[in-house]
C-alpha cells in the first residue's frame, strides 16, 4: 500500500510542478513526461529507503 501511495503522491506532485515550470516556460505540456519522472522519483526513493536503517544510531561514551 505505501509503494502506491508513494506513486500517487509522487505523480500528482511532479505533474504540478511540470504544468506550472510548462506555463512559465511557455511550451506544451506532457502529461507522460511528467509520469516518467515521477515513476523513476518513486523508483529512487524506495532505493534510498531501503539504503537508509530504520534505527537510530546507538550512543557511542554514554554508560548508565
């Protein structure tokens, strides 16, 4: 469920952002562009997730 939802946020988020750089440019909009990037940004994030360690750093000279 968190991999779709990831793939929705990332879809509707860098397809706002290709409209909006599209209008300030003055060029034509794509629509499959904008999915591109946003299924290769998916792609990258669940790589840096699985990268990442879930656990925080053990305190290295702290003793109780």
């Amino acid at each position: 469920m968190k991999y779709i939802m990831l793939f929705i946020w990332s879809a509707l988020l860098v397809s706002v952002l290709n409209y909006v750089v599209a209008s300030i440019q003055n060029v034509e909009f794509s629509l499959n562009l904008g999915l591109g990037i946003s299924v290769a940004f998916s792609v990258f994030l669940i790589l840096i997730s699985a990268v990442i360690p879930n656990e925080s750093p053990k305190q290295v000279g702290h003793q109780q």
